[in-house]
C-alpha cells in the first residue's frame, strides 16, 4: 500500500499542466484587467521605446578631447605693482589650456620680500608669545611663514608679542579686498574646443561647425538657438547661466562646472548628434557660508637686483577655476535589446493575467465554483483503458 503511494507521488512528477481558458462573466474583474493591459501597453510603447529608446545598443563609454583658449586683455594700477598689462599668458594658469583652468581676477601683492629676519603675524597662533622661552631658536612656525630665530617681540611688557623669524621678509599682507581688479574680465572669452568619439559605433564628432569659412570662429558666440556649435563663451554669461552675478564672483573667485552632454541617436544620423551644455557653481553649498566660498591661492616671481641678491613678488590670486567635464552616450538599433524589451512586456503581460487570477480564486464570493473549474484532472488514455478492463473483469466475475 506504501509502495504504491510512493510510487503515485513520484508518477506526478510526469504529469503535464496545460492551460485551461475560462470565460468569467465578472465585469469588475474584465475592467481591472484591460486597464492592466493597457497600462503595461503604455509603459512599454511611451517609457521603454519612446522615452528611453529600449530598442537601441548604447556606448556610454565616451572618449573625449578637450582644448581651451582664452582670449581678453586687461589694465591694473596698484600701489605696488603701478600700472600692468594683463594679457592670457598672464592671467590663465595653465597657460597651454586644458580642461580645469584657472582664470585670475582679482590678487594682493607682497612685493620686494628678502630673505631676512622679521616679525611673524600675529594671526598665526603658532608664533604668539609672552617671552624668548616661547619661541625655540630652530623650530618652524606651524602654518607660518619661517623659522624662530629665539627672539619675542613685544610692544610691551602686558602684551602679547610674536616670535621673530627667518624667512621671506616683509610678510604677507593680510587685508580683505574689496572688489576686483581685473574689472573687465567678465567680456573675456574661453574657447572650449571638444572632440568625441564611440567606439562600438566608430563614430566620431566634434563641438564645431564644419565650415571653410576662417573668419566664423572669429566673428561667432555661443547662442543656444542661433549658434549651437560655436565653442567661444563670454565669461560673464557663463557665470550667468551658472546662476551668480560675475563681478560678485570675481573678488573673492570661485569655481564653475561645465558640463558638455552628448546625447546621439545615430538612427537619424550625423546631424542628430548635438552638444548640449551645462553650467553650475561648485564652490558653494546649501548653507552658503562665507569662509567656504571662493577660490585662491599663491604664486611667486623671482628675480635678482643690480648687485645679485635675490628678491620676491609674492601674489594671493583670486579668481574663476573651470572644470570642463564630458558625458556622452550614444544609440542604435540593435534586434538583441528590441527582443528583450518585448519579452519582458509580454511577462508583465502575464503578471497581469496572474493577479487577475488571485482576485478570482481567493477575493470574490464564489471563488470556490471558479476553482474547480480551473483546475481540472486529466487521466491519460492508458489510464483509462486499464479501468475499463478492470470494470470488464469485475463484470465477468460476477458472470460466473
């Protein structure tokens, strides 16, 4: 007896399952399951292949060139440096051009610093002191600018004082600056040169109108609708995009992002791939706050006097770092992706037909009558055939 229930479970395991087609008169469920279907239609039509273009092979895995010139001249009059000629060569670091450049807007300058003993600032808190005993003769001043020669200096005996050291005298000038001195850097222009290429596709382009026409970088500036592929930006509308006013920007620096978007759809062909850009301020946060702002930073120039001893410039540099970055992707069909996006619909399709089921089976009154409609045994010819000679043999022993 064991052994042939054993033997009927292990028997299942060789059953085939068909589907059983029901026509349930039950508009409620009908309804819910045509507005399943058309919204797995929708989805599939409007968000996969229209939107998203699921039919299409992409490389996102763009290789990219980028090249900037900057072009602007400018005049400053300090007390220090007198009267100057601005030129790129002087305001763009690094001169050649690549894709982060820094563009000098505003400076201060220390001129004329010797090597020499002076007084260290009193705002850097390693080089106060009260007497010789708090400035050792050798040790570097942290985040200063020498080496304590052994010395306090004090105004007088209440006061506090500050260590004398070795190094580049007079130091640093320490005051805030008011507006910028490179005033009309706001009209100068970078060019921003970018050249792409998708492998997968072997497709290549750059973000520059293809012209004979010599004079039409020289003439041209970017306009979104007008001039899409001319690659020359005015300083000032880049920060206005940016969303910030230049001048403002200028005194204090500050950094800009630009993003240049490739989004090529190589279906409708060459002229359907454009550059799109974008510009954001990178420098600032939600809260804003003033001693997290701006960019700055410090450079040198050396030279020698008549009588060969050697001298320095020193310049605190404010002004506007550029970030230039590149994304791109690219698109083309591709019988592989298009079969998948379908198949996956028609799955969602019987996802729809699945939940439909649920509701009949288990959420409505007479879920019991539509269960044993759906689900059926079949007993296979043999079976069949075998009850029937049972039956014969019952019936001719009975006979006897």
């Amino acid at each position: 007896m064991a052994g042939s229930l054993w033997k009927g479970r292990f028997l299942t395991l060789f059953d085939y399952k068909t589907e059983k087609y029901i026509v349930a008169k039950n508009k409620r469920v009908g309804v819910l399951y045509r507005l399943i279907q058309l919204s797995i239609i929708g989805y599939l039509i409007g968000w996969v292949f229209i939107k998203k273009k699921g039919y299409q092979e992409t490389d996102e895995a763009v290789q990219s060139s980028v090249i900037t010139k900057v072009k602007g001249v400018s005049v400053t009059n300090s007390t220090e440096s007198g009267p100057l000629v601005w030129g790129p060569e002087d305001y763009v670091i690094p001169p050649q051009g690549e894709a982060v450049l820094f563009i000098i807007t505003n400076f201060l300058e220390t001129p004329n610093q010797k090597l020499g003993y002076c007084a260290e600032s009193s705002k850097v808190l390693d080089g106060l002191c009260r007497g010789d005993e708090d400035c050792e003769e050798g040790k570097l001043v942290v985040a200063g600018h020498g080496v304590m020669s052994g010395r306090c200096l004090l105004r007088d005996e209440n006061s506090t004082g500050t260590c004398e050291i070795y190094g580049w005298c007079p130091i640093e000038r320490k005051f805030k600056p008011q507006h910028p001195l490179l005033k009309n850097a706001e009209n100068f222009t970078i060019y921003i040169k970018n050249f792409i290429h998708f492998s997968k596709f072997n497709f290549s382009k750059s973000n520059i109108r293809e012209t004979t026409d010599e004079s039409y970088l020289k003439q041209c500036q970017y306009d979104e609708q007008r001039l899409p592929y001319c690659p020359i930006f005015r300083l000032g509308d880049i920060t206005r995009r940016a969303g910030h006013n230049f001048q403002d920007m200028a005194t204090f620096g500050g950094s800009i992002g630009v993003t240049i978007e490739w989004d090529c759809d190589l279906d409708k062909g060459y002229s359907h791939c454009h550059p799109r850009y974008h510009f954001t301020r990178l420098d600032i946060s939600v809260s804003d706050k003033a001693i997290a702002t701006g960019f700055n930073f410090r450079h040198t120039r050396y030279f020698k006097n008549a009588a060969g001893e050697s001298y320095r410039s020193l310049f605190k540099v404010y002004g506007v770092r550029f970030n230039i970055m590149v994304h791109g992707k690219a698109g083309k069909f591709s019988i592989i992706p298009t079969a998948i996006n379908i198949g996956s619909g028609l799955a969602l399709m019987g996802a729809g037909a699945f939940f439909c089921d649920m509701v009949l089976l288990y959420l409505i009154k007479k879920s019991d009558d539509y269960r044993h409609r759906k689900f059926e045994g079949l007993e296979t010819k043999k079976a069949a055939s075998e009850d029937t000679n049972m039956a014969t043999l019952e019936k001719d022993d009975l006979t006897c």
